[in-house]
C-alpha cells in the first residue's frame, strides 16, 4: 500500500510540476479520487492500479522530457532560428541566404547596389579630373 502512495504522491508533483494550478488541480481530484476508490481493493487489483499510475507517471515525466527537448531543437524564437541555420551553413562551407526584407526591399538587391556603386565610381572619376583649388593669396 506504501508503494500505491508514494506512486501517488509522485503523479500528483508530476502534474503540479507541468501544470498551471486551475488545470492541475481537476486532474489532481481526479486520481486522489481514484486512489480513494481503489484503496480497499485485493491485492491483484491494487497492483493493476499501481502499474497504471506507474505508467502513468512516466508518461507523464517522458512527456516533460519531450517538451524540453522540442524546444531546444525546434526553438521558437525566430532570431534563434536564423542563427541556428548560418551556424549549420557555416558548419558546411555554405553561406545562409540574404533575406527579404519588407520594410526595405532594395537593401540586399545586387542590382541596385551594383548601380549605386557604379555611381559612386563615376562621382570618385568626375571629382579627380577637376582642378584643385586655388589658394586666393
């Protein structure tokens, strides 16, 4: 009976542990309820019911694991995403792609940046083939 409460008492952390209190605590009725109709059982019986909070239990905790690491593989935050994939660009010899970006869609053109700095070269030709100033003295 000892083994029943102490599974018990592990599910009910489990749950406080994962869970906002106004979820938990129906799910918490819920199995002390449960345990509460099963507590004068036979032996087979209280068995049954142990290795159901057992399994139970472990999903519960399998499920935390699970969340954990679809986080840290899958993370939600997209500049984490970005600096996930140049990383695994670089990783490869490869260079992420330049993003499009809306509030200034000719930033990363090669076109346009191509022409400005052609010209910027005619500007640079243009002023090297005027005359210095004169000094007026």
């Amino acid at each position: 009976m000892s083994q029943v409460t102490s599974t018990l008492r592990s599910t009910l952390r489990e749950i406080n542990r994962q869970n906002a209190p106004q979820h938990a605590a129906p799910l918490r009725r819920y199995l002390v309820d449960l345990y509460r109709n099963n507590a004068t059982v036979d032996g087979d019986k209280l068995r049954e019911v142990r290795v159901d909070a057992l399994d139970y239990l472990a999903m519960l905790r399998n499920h935390n694991e699970y969340k954990r690491l679809f986080e840290l593989y899958y993370p939600s935050d997209s500049t984490e995403n970005k600096k996930i994939v140049q990383s695994a660009a670089k990783r490869v010899g490869l260079q992420a792609p330049i993003e499009y970006d809306p509030e200034n869609p000719t930033a990363n053109d090669p076109n346009v940046y191509n022409a400005a700095r052609r010209s910027h070269k005619a500007d640079q030709d243009s002023a090297a083939t005027l005359e210095p100033l004169r000094d007026p003295k």
